[in-house]
C-alpha cells in the first residue's frame, strides 16, 4: 500500500520528505549514504563481496563515510563481510528482512522528530503540563515509525528506478575503477 501520507488528527503528514536546504535535516546525510548502501546491496542480485569503493561509487558515497558505517551496519548485523582481496560486503539477511527503519535507528538514533516525544528516556520539558504539542509530536513519531518499520530493502528494491535500477547498479558495482573481484 501506499505509505506516502499518513493521516492522523486531522492533519497529514509525509514523514519520508527530507527538506533540503534548511538548517538541519530530519534524516542526516550519514544515514541516507548508509541506507543507500543497503539499498545497493539489495539491489545486487549475485552473491558476490562488493568492494567499499564499489559501494561509494555507486551511491555517490565519500568512501571515508562507508569506512565508518559499513563496519556500524556490520556490528548490528545487517551485512556481512569478508577480509582479502577476493573480499568485500553484502546483505547478512535477506532484503525482506531488513526494514528501513532498524538502518535508520541504528546510525541516527530515536525516531522522534523532538526530544520530549521519544518513547524512551524523554528530555524533560517545562511546558509538558497540559501541553497539545507533545502529542501531536507523537503522532508525528509513531506514523514515521509505522512507515520506516513496515518499509523493508525488498520493497525498495521493487520500487527503485533509473540509476537505482538492479541493470544500472550491476554496471556501477562492475563499471572501470571499480575494480571487481570475485
């Protein structure tokens, strides 16, 4: 189904809708080049270890940012690796098993769009007290939790398009300066 909007209390909301531009952005730029490297990996449709400057190149990534997540993604059990140079990552799981939103815990935190409407350990705030924001921003949390739990890598890879086309990321994966072994 459709998860673009969510509606809650009367409002709609599109929680996937990054702004680019402003002065912080909802989902950092740290976890949108880990979750593109998932999203890659779902995409391949061999078995075989892709190469870190494979993965940068193809999701536009600095290679230094995928030095630093790739071994966080390894840690957390969502791909796997292998040393030497035969050796590279992939998915340690299969892609319906890998939702969006464990990727995004697991780089940038708690899903809540303000401190004092996280689930857990809460910042305290001194206008809780009969506050009608709190629980709009709660609303707001559970429908991006609802849509990044429900989203998996498979159905990324099902929607995904142009350079994001299984075709066009095996050229990326195998294309000259990506040198590949296997």
């Amino acid at each position: 189904g459709d998860v673009s909007n969510v509606a809650f209390s009367g409002f709609v909301v599109n929680p996937a809708r990054v702004v680019v531009g402003a002065a912080t952005m909802w989902i950092n730029r740290r976890t949108d080049y880990a979750t593109r490297a998932v999203l890659v990996l779902a995409l391949a449709s061999d078995e075989r270890l892709h190469k870190l400057h494979e993965l940068a190149d193809a999701t536009s990534t600095p290679l230094t940012v995928l030095e630093q997540l790739l071994p966080q993604l390894r840690a957390a059990g969502i791909v796997r690796s292998e040393r030497g140079p035969t050796g590279g990552y992939r998915l340690n799981h299969p892609p319906d098993q890998i939702t969006l939103g464990r990727v995004v815990r697991l780089i940038q935190g708690p899903l809540a769009p303000i401190g004092c409407a996280t689930r857990h350990d809460a910042e305290p705030c001194p206008m809780e007290l009969g506050c009608s924001l709190q629980e709009t921003w709660a609303a707001v949390r559970d429908a991006t939790i609802t849509i990044l739990d429900s989203t998996t890598f498979a159905d990324l890879a099902a929607r995904a398009a142009g350079r994001w086309e299984p075709e066009a990321v095996a050229v990326a994966l195998t294309a000259p300066g990506a040198a590949s072994s296997s």
